[in-house]
C-alpha cells in the first residue's frame, strides 16, 4: 500500500529528532523511496522551517521536536479512535466539558458527536464543549446537539490550539463540569506535561476549572516526561489508555489514586 506525503513526512521528522541529521541517500533506502523523492520532501520541509537542509541531508532546527498536527494523523490511529469514544461516553447529557486540541482529542470530538443519544431531534444543545482547539471546534459548531464555545486567543500553527492570556482569561470565568485533555507525555513524578509551555499553561487552567480531569493518551505517552507541566498526578482523575499499556505501569497510576480505563 503506497505511503502518504503527510505519512512519509512524519516518518522523516520523527527519524530527524531522534538522529538530529539525516543523509538523502540511506533516509531513502531507510523509507523505500527515491533520492529524488527525499531531497523534494526535505526541501518542501525546509520551506516550512521544520527542518535545515545541508548538503546531502538534512538537520532539525533543535533537540525536540514538537511535530504539527496535521502530521501526525497516522500515528496509532486505532487506538486513538478507541480512546476516543471512551472518553466521549463520559460526558454525561447536560454537562460542559473543555477539551484540548491533539490529534487523540480530535478523536474524542468526533465520537462524542456521533454518539447516538446525541443524534435526536430534540431542540437545543445536549452538551457544551468549551474548546481551545479550532479543528475540533470546526467539527462540531455544524452538531446542532452541541453548543460549541471558543477560549479565544492566538493561535498555534503545529497543534490549532488557542493559547495566550486572551484564552486564559476566558478559562478563568468558567466553570467546567470536566475537563478530557490530551498531553504529550504522562510520568507518575512530573504529571501530565506537553512539549509547549503555552499549550500547558492554558490546558493546566482549563484543569482547574473543572470538577473532573480526564486525560485521555494513547499508552506511548506514559512513563514520559515533557517540557511543561500541565497539571501533577493528584489532579486527574481518570486516565484512557489503550491495552498496551504495561501492566506495571497501570498498577502505578492506580496506587495513585488514578482511576485507568484501558480501550
């Protein structure tokens, strides 16, 4: 089955933060392609300033690597869907809940407006969404079930979240029933964290105004750490995952007081 652009794109940028340079040749013999195909996607990348092209090959801009949305739908898209509707049969009819931007989020938009309660024809919304994430909010303002409300704010290119002290000040006149946030990583010492310090600190006061946290990551997140902090262990409630999700790994976040559901 061919690969896509945006797939093979996110391939190379994965291998550019973990080898930090990449040669035009092996990355081609590496992803089964022509070295006329890879100096055309790293020039196609450069223009994007995701990366730094050299002289045969190509170097990322820095350590870590915080990968736009748009490349990464590939990435363990099962799982994500099934963590999704999880989490979207949690929110109860009548409730108002934030949810984050995030490729596992997006997934949890879409199945909470096609879960069949809320495809009725009963007048007027059945659920608020308070969103920072305007693919999600783009989704959903067309359910006529969900009352979509935007944070506001300036908006970040690599994850379509919203973030900034104009998003900030509308969290902070709010009041969430729960709040299902996905992070980039998740370590039982550091707590949810995401590799943007603005993405965290919008996520951290959409947390707080919520009666419930939920986080909602795929099992490649846990047991790590990334830059910002959006909120410590003892703050979440519920934490979705997949099945692959190590066992001794669960059993710790139970011990915490975290309550794991595993799709």
């Amino acid at each position: 089955m061919a690969v896509s652009r945006y797939e093979r794109w996110n391939t190379l940028l994965e291998l550019l933060a973990e080898h930090g340079h990449l040669d035009v040749e092996e990355t081609a013999e590496r992803l089964g392609v022509s070295t006329a195909t890879v100096r055309r996607d790293f020039d196609e990348l450069a223009a994007q300033q995701l990366l730094t092209r050299t002289r045969g090959g190509a170097s990322a801009h820095s350590v870590t690597y915080d990968l736009p949305l748009r490349y990464k739908v590939a990435r363990q898209a099962p799982e994500k869907q099934r963590i999704g509707a999880a989490a979207a049969a949690m929110v109860a009819l009548g409730s108002t809940v934030g949810l984050n931007g995030g490729t596992t989020l997006s997934e949890v938009g879409r199945a909470l407006a096609t879960r069949p309660d809320m495809n009725t024809d009963q007048r007027g919304p059945l659920v608020t969404v308070v969103t920072n994430a305007l693919n999600i909010a783009n989704e959903l303002v067309l359910r006529p079930q969900i009352q979509v409300v935007t944070t506001g704010g300036s908006a970040r290119p690599q994850s379509y979240e919203l973030i900034g002290p104009v998003a900030a000040g509308m969290l902070e006149r709010i009041a969430l029933d729960m709040a299902i946030l996905g992070v980039d990583a998740l370590d039982l010492e550091h707590g949810a964290s995401a590799h943007n310090e603005g993405e965290a600190a919008i996520n951290a006061l959409m947390a707080s105004r919520a009666q419930r946290v939920i986080i909602a990551a795929d099992s490649s997140k846990l047991g790590r750490r990334a830059f910002a902090r959006i909120c410590p262990v003892s703050a979440i409630d519920t934490l979705v995952t997949d099945t692959a999700a190590p066992e001794d790994q669960i059993a710790r976040f139970t011990e915490a007081g975290v309550k794991v559901i595993r799709a």
